[in-house]
C-alpha cells in the first residue's frame, strides 16, 4: 500500500510540477531552437544580399567610370577639332584679306601705266627667277 502511495504521490508530483515544468522546458527550447535557426537563414539572406549589393555596386561604378573616361575622351577629341577649325578659320580670313588686297592693288596697276623703274626691277627679278631655274634643272 505505501508502494501504491508512494506511486500516485510521485505520479501526482510529476504530473503537477515536473511534467509542466518539463512541457515549458521543452516549448522553450524547441522555440529558441527554432529562433536559432530562423537566425543561421537570415545571416546566409543578409550575407546574400550584401554579396549581391556588392557586385551591382562594383558594376555601376565600373560603367560610370567607363562612360566618365569615354566623355572625356570625347570632349578632348571635339576641342581638338574646334581648335583646329579654329586655325584654319583663321587662315581662311587670313587668305581673304591678302587676295582682297591683291585684287585692289591689281586694279590700280591696271589703271596706272608701269613707270620705269618698275619695269627694270620686274626685268631683273624675271631673269633671276629663270637663272634659278636653270640652276635647279642643272642640279637635277
């Protein structure tokens, strides 16, 4: 009879503390087991992400340096070329004036009859041009 007690009295006391004790433990643990792992997943997402995050930063800093030194390169290229056109504008004025000049002082030549000390110089300057001539056919 005592061992019958002593049965229900010990069947009593873990059924009133130590099995809820043991049910709470347990849900507890599973829950901070769970926890944990829902943990680990995120970590692995987080890491993932910041990966991924990484890469398509490194991508877009690569095209706008591309796409910054092609602008630049560019830029280069079409100031080069203002310059240019720039000189040969230049040039052209240049030109335009000289043959304005030109065409003025031949219409004054024109109208005016060639004085003597004109047409000896143009005599002379003629002959040195076909006696370097000559010389330059000699050489040849």
């Amino acid at each position: 009879m005592i061992v019958g007690f002593l049965t229900l009295f010990v069947g009593f006391f873990f059924g009133l503390v130590v099995f809820p004790y043991l049910r709470a433990y347990a849900a507890k643990r599973g829950e901070n087991l769970a926890t944990h792992d829902d943990m680990d997943k995120l970590e692995r997402q987080v890491a993932a992400i910041t990966r991924i995050t990484e890469e398509i930063k490194t991508e877009i800093s690569t095209g706008l340096w591309d796409r910054q030194r092609r602008w630049y390169m560019k830029r280069e290229v079409i100031f080069q070329a203002a310059k240019r056109l720039s000189e040969v504008d230049d040039a052209l004025l240049a030109s335009s004036v000289v043959l304005k000049a030109d065409l003025v002082k031949q219409a004054e030549w024109k109208l005016e009859a060639p004085t003597p000390c004109g047409t000896i110089r143009l005599e002379r300057n003629k002959k040195r041009a076909d006696d370097a001539m000559d010389e330059g056919v000699h050489r040849v």
